[in-house]
C-alpha cells in the first residue's frame, strides 16, 4: 500500500499466485527485472538497480545498491523507543 500512495505500481511474486494475489498486488509470473526490489524472502534477491533486502543476521549481506534489514530493524527499534519513552535515538 506504501508503494502505491507513492505512485508505484507493484508486483508481487510469491511461492504461489494464489498467496500473491491475496496480497492485493498483480502477481508476477517469474521475477522479471525491475527498478526497484523489495526483497521479504530468506532468498537472495534478484538483480536490482535498487533493492530492499529486509535479511538481516550471520552472513547476510546488505545488497551493494540497496539497504539491508539491520538497517530496517534498528529504524522500528529507535521508532519504538520514541513511541513508548518519548526518547530520540
């Protein structure tokens, strides 16, 4: 829903068409090339020019034009603290 207030019109490829389609974006038949890529899978992602790979732990590499998921998971951390404490990070 993000993507699309933003004017994107995403596309959804999943394990199945079913799941994708009940996400409420057109499923994608294969992973085709895209601008830009949010990966939410254990996968690596597909080639993108920009990528979101929200991985993180051991091993897990943010993508080289991207941003990785430890990024992302200390954003909602600080974003908690705020909401809960009233502190800034």
């Amino acid at each position: 829903w993000a993507l699309r207030a933003r004017g994107y019109e995403p596309r959804v490829w999943n394990r199945t068409r079913e799941r994708a389609l009940a996400l409420g974006a057109p499923a994608a038949e294969r992973p085709d090339p895209a601008p830009v890529v949010v990966n939410t899978t254990p996968l690596d992602p597909p080639p993108a020019p920009l990528c979101i790979d929200l991985r993180y732990g051991p091993g897990v590499e943010p993508p080289p034009r991207g941003f990785g998921g430890l990024g992302f998971l200390e954003a909602q951390a600080r974003h908690q603290v705020r909401l809960l404490f009233g502190l800034s990070l």
